[in-house]
C-alpha cells in the first residue's frame, strides 16, 4: 500500500480533515442524545440528527422497529466514510471510492431520516412536534460546535495530522466512539407499542408464567440488532393459502377439518412439517385480518413451540392451542393494558396482498 499520497490532506475535496471533522461533530452530538436517554435531568429535548431526506419507500419498516434501522444506519454511514477515508491511499480510484461512499450515506440518510421521525414522534406525547424538533435543533448545534472544535484542535496536533496510521487509528476511535453512544441511547428508548418484537417477548412470558414484563423491562430485552426473521420460533406471514396446504400434503378432509378449525379467526397457521428440527409455522391471513389478529397467532405459535409433542396427531395439537389461545388471550390483553401498553394501537401489520376472502 502506497502512503505517500497520505500526508497531502487538502489535496483532495471532502478529505480526511473534513472526514475527521464530521466524526467528531457526530460523535458529540450523539454523546448528548445518550446522555439525555439515561435521565440527565433538566434535559426535556429530542437531539436526533435531522435531515430533510425521505426514505419513504420502505412503508411500514420505519414503524414497525424504528431502533433497528436507525442503528443499521449509523452502521451504513460509517461504511460510506471508509470509502472515503480510501480516496487519499488510491487517488487513481477516487470517483468510484468517492462514488461508494456518497451511496452508501445516501442509502443512510434514507434509512435514518424515517426512523428519526418516528422516534421525534414517539417523544411529542403532548402534541407538541415541533417544541421537541425545536429544541432537539438547537442542542444538535451545540453539540456539532463542541465536536468541531475539538476536531480542529486534534488536527493542529503535529502527532495526529502528520501521520496517516495515528489519524486512521483517532477517526476509527471516535467512529466506534459513536456508534457506542448511538446504541446506548437507543436501548433505553422506552415504547408502550408492541411491535412484533416486542409481541414475542410478551407473549413467551404469557405462555411460561403467565404474566408480562413492565414496558421499561421488555424495551431493554428487546434485540435492536436481531432482525425478526431470525428469532425462535420462526413465523413465516406472508404465505397464500394454497402455499401452506401444499406443503402439508394435506388431504382433503384434512383441509375441511382445517377450516372449520379456524372458521373463528382471522387467519390459518400449520406447523411446517418439512423441518422436523427446527420448529416453523406458516400463518396465511384472511381478509379483514388486524394488527390483533397477528397477536393472536403469536400467541398460538409461542403455545405450539413450548408444547410441542405432547400428541402425535398435528391437528389435535392446533385445536388444543386454540382451546387454549381462546381461553387464556383476553387476560394477556388485560395484563397488557393494565401494565400501561398500548393495546389499542398494535404497530402488527398483516401483509394484504396474502390475504384471503372468506367462503360465506
């Protein structure tokens, strides 16, 4: 690797000063947000970085876990500045290094821009937007001055701006700096919506001890990072009806026993019999299907895994679990409602293009 080129930091726009700079001026910024998320009295303000950029096109996603990809932004954009960071080193593969790196922060802002106003919205419980996006804008100034200068004065450090390794060691020091605060204040975000992460935590409880975490214990047990297609037990939602009952091979007094089993709620769920050790749920939607519907499967699925095996026959296991779902379900609700969840507004959404029509 030629370094040569590495000591000549204004030769190229946007380069490792203004690279270095920026980090700073994010780091600091989301030093205070962290510290304001952990009970820093006196600071009743949002400080979220805000662009003007919409990443709309995900629909739902910003809603539903609005932690997760405004985490997975931050990572994004660090990746963006690692392209940047390589424009010095290969001068010859500036565009398309200084291309990657403008992508991968755009893809970024698209990604945080959303999930920003949902978090904003989530801190105006008194309808009062913009009193929170005001104040979040004037301590985010603050803190981008605090972070530039100190920017500038390790810059004017002979140590650190002569010497290539030492200014990739304090940039990578600061960006993990960073991306350290931005997670500490996500996990102590406290939302009283069930989203289907949250759901999952809920309902495990429900079903082992039947009872549910307060809204402050669940929010901590929440996995940011974990996307939900990789958590235990696996449920697969969007799914047609045809889809499901091929796969089972089921005949065809099994299918009418199967839908009369159902003929009171709003879905139809089977156990993937094709994965024997690695226990999976297919869950098909009827029309006119709601956020409780998906609840109320949840709760089902979470019945089946820990009970699974108690019976060899498929179909007496699923009436059991609705016997059961039917019987136990509305003190979940009352359990929730009680400990201060939202119950009215389920952020559980029922993908529509996979629902059924029902037979009158």
């Amino acid at each position: 690797m030629d370094l040569s080129h590495a000591g000549d930091f204004k030769s190229l726009k946007g380069g490792w000063s203004g690279i270095f700079l920026r980090n700073f001026r994010s780091c600091f910024s989301c030093c205070f947000c962290c510290c304001h998320q952990m009970g820093f009295k006196g600071w009743n303000w949002c400080p979220w970085t805000l662009f003007h950029w919409s990443g709309g096109r995900f629909g739902n996603l910003f809603d539903d876990d609005p932690k997760q990809w405004r985490m997975y932004a931050d990572f994004i954009g660090s990746a963006g500045s690692i392209f940047d960071l390589c424009t010095p080193l290969y001068p010859s593969y500036f565009l398309p290094l200084a291309s990657l790196g403008n992508l991968a922060k755009a893809v970024a802002r698209g990604l945080k821009d959303p999930s920003f106003r949902v978090i904003q919205n989530h801190f105006a419980i008194a309808g009062n937007l913009g009193d929170v996006a005001a104040k979040e804008e004037v301590w985010e100034v603050a803190a981008e001055l605090l972070g530039l200068s100190l920017g500038i004065l390790a810059l004017d450090t002979p140590g650190i701006s002569k010497s290539y390794p030492t200014l990739a060691l304090t940039w990578l020091s600061v960006r993990i700096l960073h991306l350290w605060f931005r997670y500490q204040s996500l996990s102590v975000l406290q939302f009283n919506t069930i989203n289907l992460k949250r759901a999952r935590i809920l309902v495990n409880s429900h079903v082992l001890h039947c009872t549910v975490p307060g809204i402050s214990e669940c929010n901590r047990m929440e996995s940011i990072l974990l996307w939900e297609r990789y958590l235990r037990p696996q449920i697969i939602f969007e799914i047609s009806l045809e889809e499901m009952i091929n796969g089972g091979k089921y005949r065809s007094t099994q299918i009418k026993q199967l839908l009369h089993m159902y003929k009171e709620e709003k879905y139809f769920l089977v156990v993937n019999q094709l994965m024997p050790t690695d226990f999976q749920v297919f869950v098909s939607f009827k029309e006119g299907a709601t956020g409780l519907s998906v609840f109320r499967c949840v709760w089902q699925t979470y019945w089946l895994y820990q009970n699974w095996g108690w019976s060899v026959n498929i179909f007496d296991r699923l009436e059991q679990s609705l016997v059961e779902l039917r019987d136990r379900f509305p003190d979940l609700l009352q359990q929730l409602t009680d400990a201060g969840w939202d119950t009215n507004n389920l952020s559980l959404k029922v993908p529509k293009k996979m629902s059924i029509n029902e037979l009158s």
